[in-house]
C-alpha cells in the first residue's frame, strides 16, 4: 500500500513542481542508556546513534514524503530484545535500517488526507503514539482523515492494517516472537474534539487488532472508548492553574483468546508561576481477575488489566519502564512534580529541570509494588538538544508481577535536527 501511494505521489507532483519544492529532513540522535539491575550480575551499556534521513516534496495542497531510519549500536553491552545478550538487562534500542516514513498527503483549510507509512499521535500519545523515546520509533501503516467542519470542532479518524515496532527489520528474529517487525491487523483510531469553555474536550474510540500467531501479542486486542477534558485558568497574583480528566473502559474484542474488563481514569492538576510548575496526579489502569478463556470459558488465573500497547509508553508512569505491559491487578500511580527553567544561560537557548515522584500500588487488592524517583535536565541551543536524565525503581520487598525488580537508570543524549 505504500508503494502505490508513492507512485501515485510522484504522478501528481509535476517535475518541475518537485524540483523547486523539496524540503530536507535529518535528525540524528546520540544516546548512552545505562542500566543497573537487581537480578543481574553485569549492568546495561548502550550506545548508540540514530540518524533519520528523508525529503518532502509540496505542489499546491498536495505533499509526498520519503525518510529512512537507521540505529548504530557503537557499544552493544546490552540485551537489545533481539541480540540474545540476555545476561544483561533489557535497552529496547536494535539496530536497524528501515523506511519509517513513506506518506502521500492532501491538505486544505478544513481537510487533511493522509495515505501509507506514516506518524499517527493523539492527544498526549496515552493511546495512540509513536514511542519516540525509543531510538527508532513506531510508525503506521494507515489512511488518516482530519476534517474541521468548524474552528472549534476536529473529527479524526484512522484506520491502520499495520504497526511498525519499535524492533525494526530484526524484529521475530531468532526466536522473539512477541517481539515482531510489524504487527497486521484491522486498527481503527476514532477521536472527536471539540474547543469549550472548560478547555479541550474530546470522545473516542480506539479497536485494536494484533492478528498474529502469538497468543501473548493477541491479548492486547481491544476496544476502548472514552472522553477527556484538558483545560487551564488564571488563578491570579501571576498563577495558572491546569487540570486533566480523563476516563476510559476497555474489553476484548474478536481476535483476543481472553474475555475481559477494565477501566482507566487520570486525574491530573497543575499549577505555574513564571518558570515554576508544579503538578500533581493519579493515573490508574484497572486490573480484572474474574478473567476467563473464551476456549472452554476456563478461567486465566494470572487476571488481565488494561492494557495500552500502541502508547508513547515510557511517557507514563516512570520512566524506569517497569509498567510498560501492566501487571494483572493493574496499577495506580501516585506521583506529584516540580519542574524550573530559565532562558539564556551561557551557550544555551533554555534549559529545563523536573524532578518527579511516584508511588505505585496495584489497582485491584491492596498490592504495594514500589516507589520511583525520576529526574531530567534538558537544554537547547540552535537546533540542538541535550539530555541528562536519571530514573531509581525501588521495588517494595517481594515482586509483585513479572518483570519487578529494583532498577537505575540513566541517559545522556544529543540531538540534531535540520
């Protein structure tokens, strides 16, 4: 489907059109990811270079776009999730070289058409993102429409047949199979917004197919439907204060082996003065435990929760990742920040620190899973960007679920992007 959307890309644009409107991308990234993890007797050392390459083509309303990824591993002291360097802990970064993007768009003042590989993001990537923390990020195979029949109201609606995930062309290699390059299905991303008084309200609807052999991969095919509203206000004496609702009920659909249920609420406040923020949040991921197989109806034991598998994961709840599948009896996450920036300091543009606290606990039950401290300082400077950023899980006595284990991590990074 990409390739016919190129070539039908190319017969639209006139020569003389894509020779005199053409647009550069780069964007390379250098990263070190370090991990330290209790359980394994060797620590994580990533380094790596990501570098994406492409050119976008406009005539008139119509635009072609083509970009090639590609990740280096300069030092491979780490389990890539394909490598089978399972003795260290895991930094889900392989190398890879694939087209990540290969897009045919028609854009005018109310509608906006988008065929083939592309970025699809929704509201704060909760749901339906990219995974751009991951050095090569996941992208869709999808047709996107975007109509605004009005200023104030947007309809947006995608239908993908395919993920490109965060594993790259290796992906399924030497026996990963829940690990694949691609996952087929019949995705549908239905979102209606609209601009009010409160801030942004939205309703939506997101099904997810993971048609593939893998019954573990299987298991996050769902249909969640929900709604949002994001909003601020002036508090006085130079405050503002934010706040976030967001609700949400998800359950199996056909392709899923489980018959389940689960909701999803956040509830997020902030306040900003000058260059101070502050925030202060629950986000919670409901568990199921009366989960049964629809083969046979004999009961899954391990219980099921929401899950969110085409998010921007690594956004929410930690970023040490512990939560990245939820456990069975789901997870509430407690958390409150404090973030500074200041502008002009020495060579750099801005520069930025947060600080923020977590405090997890299980959703169903009365399980205490841990506590995390996260901290990042980023600066910019041109078309430059850098991070230092640290993240400490701290496990409460026992594992609670499958992969818990006290962990450190932290990051340095460059970024250039033309």
């Amino acid at each position: 489907m990409a390739s016919a959307c190129l070539c039908f890309g190319v017969a639209l644009l006139p020569a003389p059109a894509r020779a005199a409107n053409l647009k550069p991308i780069v964007d390379l990234r250098f990263r070190y990811e370090g991990v330290d993890q209790k359980g394994f007797d060797k620590p994580a050392d990533a380094t790596t270079l990501r570098g994406r390459l492409g050119v976008e083509a406009t005539q008139g309303p119509l635009s072609l776009l083509v970009e090639g990824e590609a990740t280096l591993a300069l030092d491979e002291s780490y389990f890539s999730g394909l490598n089978r360097k399972t003795d260290r802990p895991l930094v889900p970064d392989p190398e890879n070289v694939e087209l990540n993007r290969a897009q045919i768009q028609y854009r005018s003042e109310v509608f906006t058409f988008t065929g083939g590989r592309q970025r699809v993001i929704l509201d704060d990537q909760r749901f339906i993102g990219t995974a751009a923390w991951r050095q090569n990020e996941q992208t869709y195979d999808a047709a996107r429409v975007e109509w605004h029949p009005t200023p104030k109201l947007k309809v947006d609606l995608t239908y993908a047949w395919a993920l490109r995930t965060v594993w790259g062309v290796d992906g399924g290699a030497r026996g990963f199979v829940t690990r694949p390059q691609a996952i087929d299905g019949n995705n549908i991303f239905a979102q209606v917004s609209a601009a009010t008084r409160l801030g942004a309200l939205s309703g939506f609807f997101y099904r997810i197919e993971e048609n593939e052999p893998s019954q573990i991969l299987r298991r996050n095919s769902s249909d969640s439907y929900g709604a949002s509203l994001v909003g601020s206000r002036p508090l006085g004496a130079g405050w503002k204060g934010g706040y976030s609702l967001r609700f949400a009920h998800q359950q199996d659909n056909g392709v899923n082996p489980l018959d389940y249920a689960a909701d999803y609420f956040l509830v997020e406040g902030g306040l900003e003065k000058g260059a101070w923020k502050l925030g202060l949040g629950l986000e919670q991921l409901g568990g199921d435990r009366s989960v049964v197989t629809k083969a046979g109806g004999t009961p899954f034991a391990a219980g099921f929760a929401f899950q969110t598998p085409f998010g921007l994961l690594h956004k929410f709840q930690g970023w040490a990742d512990k939560f990245v599948a939820t456990p069975p009896l789901g997870v509430a996450d407690h958390y409150a920040s404090v973030g500074y920036g200041w502008q002009h300091v020495g060579p750099f543009d801005t520069v930025a620190a947060i600080a923020i606290a977590h405090h997890f606990r299980s959703a169903e039950g009365d399980v205490r899973y841990g506590d995390e401290v996260d901290l990042r300082l980023t600066a910019t400077m041109g078309r430059y960007a850098f991070l230092v950023k640290y993240a400490d899980y701290r496990r409460h006595r026992q594992p609670s679920f499958p992969g818990d284990a006290t962990v450190k991590k932290l990051w340095v990074s460059g970024e250039w992007i033309f």
